[in-house]
C-alpha cells in the first residue's frame, strides 16, 4: 500500500524537476527539441519514471504494487503504466498548489497606494 503512496508523488517531483522546476531550469533549458518535447509530456515520461523507479527503488525496498511482487518485470511495467495515469494528475495538483503559493491576491483592484494629494 505504501507504493500507491511513494510512487505517484516521486514520480510528478521527478518529472516537474525534469521539466518545470526553476532549480533545475539550468538543465531542462538546454534539452534538445526531442528531448524537451518528451520530457513536457507528463504520460510520456511519466512512464519511464515510473518504470525506474520501481526496477530501482521498488526493487531495493521491496515496494509490492497491489499484490504484484516487487521483483519481478511484469510489476516494473504496470507501474510504468500506472505512472502514464497518475503522473499528470499528481503534477497538476503540485502545480496547481506551488501556482497558488507564489502568488498575492489584491482584495480590491481598484485600491491603490499612492499618496492623494488633497493639501
């Protein structure tokens, strides 16, 4: 159960750090076009994520997906496409979320600061 937890979120922090994150914007900034056009798609690289991170991580801790033994290639893939699912919703949300931090919403536009000058 845990796996349905770690690897969703680990896979839309890779693909945003692949892609968005302005931390790693020195990398994702000189991607060939190829490159780039594949690691914007969420699904696309979603999927290999997913795949290495279970033949890695899943592996090495023992992360059952639902019943699928962690060590074996048939689990490497449904995580894979299970990642082409949940990769995108879960970066949506994070963007969504980060979108919402980083800004300041002015209760009143009409409301400005500068000084009325009524001597």
């Amino acid at each position: 159960m845990t796996a349905l937890i770690i690897y969703p979120l680990l896979t839309a922090a890779l693909y945003y750090l692949g892609s968005r994150a302005t931390i790693t914007s020195w990398l994702w900034s000189r991607y060939p076009s190829g490159l780039a056009k594949f690691f914007d798609c969420s699904a696309c690289s979603g999927f290999w994520w997913g795949f290495v991170l279970s033949v890695t991580l899943g592996y090495y801790y023992e992360l059952d997906l639902v019943g699928l033994p962690a060590q074996s290639w048939p689990t490497f893939i449904v995580v894979g496409l299970c990642s082409i699912v949940w990769t995108p919703i879960v970066a949506a949300l994070m963007q969504r979320g980060l979108d919402t931090l980083g800004t300041i919403e002015i209760a009143d536009p009409d409301h400005h600061t500068e000084m009325s000058d009524n001597g």
